[in-house]
C-alpha cells in the first residue's frame, strides 16, 4: 500500500483507504473516491494530481492525494 502520490501514470489502483479528518474524507466521498474504488493518475502538473475517478477527471492537491492510500 502506498500513497496516491506514488502512483504510477496510467496505472489503474484501487482504493484501500482515505485518511484525514472526518470533513476531509466526506469531502473525498462525495467527489467520488470511495474504498474500494479504481482510481487512475492521468497526470502530475506542479505538485498537483489529476485522476479519473468514476469516468470522470479531477484535480486534487498533492497534500489530498497523500491522505487517499492504494
């Protein structure tokens, strides 16, 4: 298990755990990252990260990506 943040591109992962503070993960849920779910990085631009999540594509911080464990 790893943080997001250490993803390989491309590479399809799935989500074994979200950590953070109870806001934080809500936030998380409900923008589509849930336990269990796949979750690709599509890129790294700056620290940040883009995924696709649920057919769709969302920028998160480098620090988000880190609390999101696959």
């Amino acid at each position: 298990m790893m943080p997001l943040t250490f993803a390989v591109i491309g590479e399809e992962n799935i989500i074994r755990k979200i950590g953070g503070k109870q806001e934080v993960r809500a936030h998380l849920e409900n923008l589509g990252f849930n336990v269990g779910g796949a979750v690709t990085v599509l890129n790294t631009i700056g620290g940040n990260v883009i995924v696709k999540v649920k057919e769709s594509r969302i920028a998160i911080s480098r620090e988000m990506a880190q609390r999101i464990i696959v």
